[in-house]
C-alpha cells in the first residue's frame, strides 16, 4: 500500500537545497552534545520504574524465548498474524532503555562523556498502521513515541530542522522505510543516530523495497 500511495506520503526533501542542507549539518554537529547526546534525565531510577510498569500485557512463554533471543543479535521474527510479534519488538525497545538507565544508575561518576540516549526507529509499510503502532509503543512504555509519515493534514515535513526537531524530542520515531531511505540518502540521518531499528512485516520486501535498499546501502 505505501509503494501506491509513495508520491502522496513521502517527504519532498530533494526540494532542499545542498547549501541549506550543509549549514544544517554543520550547525548541527555544532550541537550535538545539547541535543542528541543530551543526559536529560533527572531521575534514571524513576523512569526506569515507570517504563517497566507500563507494559499491558505479560508476554507468553515463546515470545519471552523469542525476545531472549533475538535482543542480543539481528533477528527475523516469524510469527502468525495476531501470535504478538509488536510486543517482542516492545520488550526489544524496553531492553534498550533499561540497559540505558541501569548505566546511568550504576556508575553516573564514572561516565566522562555525556551518554547517548537511545534512538529507536520503529519502521511501518502500511501507513495506515502508522498510529497503531505508535499507541501500542507508547502506552507499554511511556516514552515519548513521534510519527513521520511525509505528509499530514496540515503541511508536508520537508525541513531538516523540524525533522530534527521530531528527532531530538522523541524516543522512538515510528515512519514509513521509503522517509527514512530518503533522509539516509541524502544526509539528514546516519545509520550512527539509530540504536536500533524494526522493520515490521518485513516479508512484504522485495529486492526494490526500502527495507531491502537500507539495509544494503548504508548498513552491510
């Protein structure tokens, strides 16, 4: 469905000119360490305690066994539709924020550079799915959750800086691959800005598909 409608829902960001795009990276790296790389976190224990508290549902048996496994390495999950393969990428995403906090706990003293808070991106084929999955992120962990689908109601997502904007005040950005292909291909994101990365439904790829074309391009 994203591939029919890719003129509609992706962001015009090759409007852009290379100039505008270089003073943005360059003001960018500028300011980093008050933005991406930004410790704001006034209570690490806290909201460690409020994330783990958040999750709806306890996990079955498989998808705890599946979750221990696959949060160590690359994983393709297979699963039926509705067996709950949106809540192992949950407990994935939780995984991450804990080890996160649990740092900062266990020795805040000793850490000498400002420690990078996660970056999740959580990527969607079927726009229509986009706010679904967004909710279901966002109510089993409590953190802050932004959508980037190209085009809204309102006006098209086709600056640098609101899109670092979205970037710096969420957790997890929930988008359709083709945005996210674009924005890699031409600078507005680094596959070093992405902690970790689902794609969900990932049989629908084919040799031509985003996924496909990410993970090729800029991540073997």
């Amino acid at each position: 469905k994203s591939n029919e409608s890719s003129d509609e829902h992706t962001i015009n960001l090759y409007e852009l000119t290379m100039k505008l795009k270089d003073e943005h990276l360059s003001r960018d790296n500028n300011n980093d360490n008050n933005n991406t790389y930004n410790n704001n976190v006034i209570d690490p224990q806290r909201e460690l305690n409020e994330m783990k508290s958040k999750l709806t549902k306890k996990p079955r048996k498989y998808q705890q066994l599946i979750f221990e496994k696959a949060k160590h390495s690359n994983s393709i999950i297979f699963l039926e539709t509705g067996k709950g393969k949106t809540l192992i990428s949950i407990l994935i995403i939780i995984e991450k924020y804990e080890q996160y906090f649990l740092q900062l706990i266990s020795s805040p003293s000793s850490i000498t550079l400002p420690l990078k808070r996660p970056k999740v991106f959580f990527l969607v084929c079927d726009i229509a799915l986009l706010t679904q999955q967004m909710k279901a992120i966002e109510t089993n962990t409590g953190l802050k959750v932004g959508i980037l689908k190209g085009k809204s109601s309102k006006k098209t997502k086709n600056d640098y800086n609101e899109f670092k904007d979205l970037l710096n005040a969420n957790d997890i950005i929930v988008a359709i691959p083709d945005i996210i292909y674009k924005l890699l291909s031409i600078g507005f994101l680094n596959m070093n800005e992405i902690d970790l990365l689902i794609f969900d439904e990932c049989h629908h790829c084919d040799s031509n598909h985003s996924y496909n074309l990410i993970m090729n391009d800029f991540y073997f």
